[in-house]
C-alpha cells in the first residue's frame, strides 16, 4: 500500500486531474 499511495501523491502533484479521476474511481468502488 505504501508504493501506491506515493504514486498517488506524485500523481497529484504532477497530474491534479488524474487524481481527481482516481478519487471518483475509488469513491465509486
């Protein structure tokens, strides 16, 4: 889990909206 949620951060630092499409995908599942 710690792998992925760096990825998670450096995506919302790099790429804001991919990281809003993430939050809707996971709020989703």
């Amino acid at each position: 889990m710690a792998n992925n949620e760096s990825d998670f951060f450096d995506l919302s630092r790099t790429r804001p909206l991919d990281q809003m499409l993430w939050l809707e995908n996971a709020l989703q599942e």
